[in-house]
C-alpha cells in the first residue's frame, strides 16, 4: 500500500503542473490587460506610471518566464498577494476553506447516508409502490441543475415562507451555532439533492445485484435474522461501488459550490473565485486553482486507498 501511495503522489505532480498551466494559458487569453485590476479606478495612471507598474509586477516579462516565477514562489509556499485587497493570497484563501469544507462536508453527509438509507429500502421494496416513487423522485433530482434548484429554493423557504434566512454565513452580531446552522442547512440541502438521487440510484442497483448472491442466501437458509444479513453481509459488498461514486462527488460539490455560494452569499472559495475572476485577480485565480486541484487529486487517492479498507480482497501492491 505505501509503494501505491508514493507512486500516485509522484503522479500527482505532473498533473498539478498541467492544471497550473492551462489555468495559467486561460487567464492571460482573457480579454483586457491584467493591469487594470492593480491600477486604481478613481485615479487614472499615466503612461509612464502603467509601464513602471508593469515592470514592477513582471508583467513585461515573456509568458513562459512568468509562469516560471509564480511557480518558483508556490513552491516556497508564496502565492503572490492579492491585486483587490492586498493581503496574502494564502490568508485570503485561508479565510475561505472553512465556510466552504463546513459547507461541502454537510452536504456529502447529508446525501451520502440519506441516499445510502433509501436506496437499501428501495432494494428491499423491489419494484413497490415505494421503490417507483423514490425512483422517480430521484431521476427529477438528478436533473434539476443545482444552480436552478438554489434559485427555486431561495425563493420559497428563504423570500416567500422566511423559514431559512436568504443568504450569509451568520446574523450580524449573532454567530452562534443555531444561528450558524439556520444559515446552512439551507444550501446545504439544495446541494445535497443530487447526491441523494444518485447515491440512492447506484445503492439500490449494488444491493439487488448483492442480495442476488450465494452468500445471502446461505445466510437466510442458516436462520439468520434478515436484518444483519442486509447490513453485514450484503451492504457491505455493496459499498464498493458506491464508494467509488462518492469519490467522484468532491470535483461536482466544489463546482456546485460556486453557484450555490454565490447564490446564498456564503463566504467560501467558491464565491472568492467568481469574484476573483470579475475582478481579474489573477493571483488568488492562481491560487485557488492549485489548492483545489491537490483537494481533488487528493479525494481520488483517498478514494483508492478506502477500496482495500472496505474490501479485504483488494490489494495494491
């Protein structure tokens, strides 16, 4: 397992290096010069200001060049400093993570054992009235685009009944933890919607195939209570799959994270990408994009490494 582990983290590194530079290519294609975003609005720059500006960020420097410097200074753990506020890009990233993780782990929580539950009860209730219902109910979630379903949401719980509040992290002047759930179980919820449908989809079709095995029906002609032999036997097996669907859901709720953080006005780094992007703050664009891509290359590694925990027969050596 540690041989598996070292030879994926060494893969990593070209990726990362990938997504840097395409990332990298894509901003300097933008339209409009990246200057502007350093030049203050109410007070015009000069010709001559704009070039020692220029000069004094490297902008007049080859692209290959410039790419090489902002890499040079990651790899110090530099991420260059803020073109709108002029903090540290790593204190304002640092600033994000926790709204979003918050966030994102309510979610996943939420519609990996919701739809873990029904989709056992569905497996059980094989083609019942119960089955067909949640089944159909399913397919709709699946898709209702989440920037849709955070709208419609906003709009009847948070504008029309005023059961959840329409947006922020806290009440001003009231951060408590029941103030700070009432913000988030909202979002949090419309998020979760589409993990629910799907992660109930793949563990009612893994527990028909799981149920139709030899082993539970030794299970059930040795008297075994039916319960245990749904919850150790039969989900058990059926876990792998459905592990490998939740790996691929943290790529999906970072980006389902910049619609419904900009939706609710949540402070996390979906929100501080979009505005980084309007602003042309290519520094934290930079940063943001980095940090996220080693959270995902690190899910998938993560998710690799829970196939051997679940299942004994798997192996990487």
């Amino acid at each position: 397992m540690g041989r598996y582990i070292q030879r994926r983290l060494i893969i990593n590194i070209p990726l990362l290096l990938i997504v840097t530079i395409l990332c990298f290519l894509l901003l300097q294609a933008t339209p409009g010069d990246p200057l502007n975003a350093y030049a203050p609005p109410d007070a015009p720059l000069s010709v001559e200001q704009r070039e020692a500006l220029r000069e004094r960020l490297g902008l007049d420097k080859p692209l290959p060049q410039r790419y090489l410097i902002w890499l040079g200074e990651a790899l110090q753990g530099n991420l260059g400093v803020s073109a709108r506020t002029g903090q540290d890009v790593l204190g304002v990233i640092g600033g994000r993570i926790g709204p979003t993780l918050i966030l994102m782990a309510t979610a996943l929580v939420i519609g990996v054992s919701t739809g873990i539950l029904l989709g056992i009860l569905t497996a059980i209730r094989r083609n019942s009235i119960v089955d067909m219902a949640l089944s159909s109910g399913a397919l709709f979630g699946i898709s209702v685009p989440v920037y849709l379903a955070g709208l419609v949401a906003l709009y009847i719980f948070s504008v029309r009944l005023g059961w959840f509040p329409t947006g922020g992290y806290t009440t001003p002047g009231n951060g408590d933890l029941v103030d700070r759930l009432h913000h988030l179980v909202l979002p949090a919820l419309v998020i979760a919607i589409q993990y629910i449908a799907s992660t109930m989809r793949y563990t009612r079709s893994a527990m028909i195939e799981a149920l139709a095995q030899d082993y539970v029906r030794t299970a059930q002609a040795k008297g075994l209570p039916f319960r245990p032999v749904v919850l150790r036997h039969a989900l058990r097996n059926a876990l792998i799959p459905i592990a490998t669907i939740i790996g691929t859901y943290i790529p999906n709720l970072l980006a389902g994270a910049v619609f419904i953080e900009t939706i609710f006005t949540w402070p996390g780094m979906g929100r501080l990408f979009v505005d980084s992007v309007n602003a042309r703050d290519y520094p934290v664009v930079m940063g943001l994009t980095l940090i996220l891509a080693i959270i995902i290359l690190s899910t998938n590694l993560l998710t690799d490494v829970t196939y051997a925990l679940i299942d004994p027969r798997i192996r990487y050596d």
